[in-house]
C-alpha cells in the first residue's frame, strides 16, 4: 500500500508558483496605493502653491489617488493571472473612459482656437444666441468667452457654443464698412 502524496502546496488547488505571482500581484497593488498617497500629497502641494480653491485641490488630490489606485489593481490583476493581455485591456479602458470625459474639454479649446484664428467676434462686439442670450464681448479665451450682459451679470460661454451655434453679432454697419474696406484696400489686387 502506497502513502498518499504530500501537498506541496499550502492550497490544493493553487500550485505555489501561481501563489508567488498573486503575491508579487498584492505587493504591485500595495506600491501604486502608497505612491498614490505620496503623489497626491505633491499634487495637493503644487496646487496650493498655485493658490487653487480649496476644493480644487482637493478634488485633484482625490483624482490622482483614485487613477493610480485603479491603475495599481489593473496591473496588480494582471500579474496575479499572469497576463499582460488583462493589464493592456485595462489601461485601454481607463483610456477609453477618459476621452470620453475630457471630449466636450477639448471640443472648447478647438472651437476656441477657431474663434479667435477667425475673428468674426471681438473684444467689445454685442453677440446674441438663442440659448445663452445676450451680452458684450469682455473677454476671449481659448476655452471659453467672457459676456457682460445687460444687467452686469458675467456669462461664461464654452467656445463650441459659439462655434456650432448661430451667433448675431450686433455692430455699427459703418465700423464693419471701414474694417470691410480697409481689408480689400491691403489685398493684392487680383
């Protein structure tokens, strides 16, 4: 009679090397959340330096410590099961997310680069659009436009607004003749 074999192996369904690679997986997952914990106290640090709102601050720090967290328990997985597959599929995800979140962001900026390369609007110019309303033109930016309406009340207006929609802009007909002119008169003749 022969002796059962001994295990080797402190879980019978789990060999012991699959067992190392869950635990370089929990110490992958342990060093993302403690540099997740420094980076945010850096970032939270840069961003009072700036003199950032309070809140903001806070959200970047949370922001940070939640993406690098996330992105350790991607990579912390992907060891645990030995496939990088695993851990590609979750950064392309969280890259997927992501633009997802910052599109209608940079949807603003181009319509803004736009909108000041083309200068159909400007600094002291009346504008009115159906769904934001009326008012004057105190600033430009990249992202967005700065309007003081009739009330004194600022409205802020994302550029893609401007951009996409049909704008009115009320100015002295004489003023845009003399503009109007002066551009023909400065073009080589053709």
């Amino acid at each position: 009679m022969t002796s059962p074999p001994l295990a080797t192996s402190v879980l019978p369904f789990v060999s012991d090397s699959n067992l190392e690679y869950f635990g370089v997986g929990l110490v992958v997952f342990l060093v993302f959340v403690a540099g997740s914990r420094f980076i945010s106290n850096r970032v939270v640090a840069a961003l009072r330096r700036r003199n950032m709102r309070s809140d903001m601050v806070q959200i970047g720090g949370r922001v940070v410590t939640v993406v690098l967290i996330a992105l350790g328990i991607w990579f912390a997985i992907g060891f645990a099961f030995q496939s990088q597959n695993f851990t590609l599929a979750g950064i392309l995800l969280a890259t997927i997310v992501a633009s997802f979140g910052v599109q209608d962001l940079l949807k603003d900026y181009v319509s803004g680069y736009y909108v000041l390369l083309e200068r159909h609007i400007r600094v002291g110019d009346r504008i009115s659009m159906e769904s934001v309303g009326s008012g004057t033109v105190t600033e430009i930016k990249l992202r967005v436009t700065l309007l003081k309406t009739d009330s004194g009340d600022l409205l802020v207006v994302p550029n893609s607004e401007l951009f996409n929609k049909a704008v009115t802009v009320h100015v002295r007909a004489v003023e845009r003749a003399a503009e109007t002119k002066s551009e023909s008169s400065s073009a080589p003749p053709g």
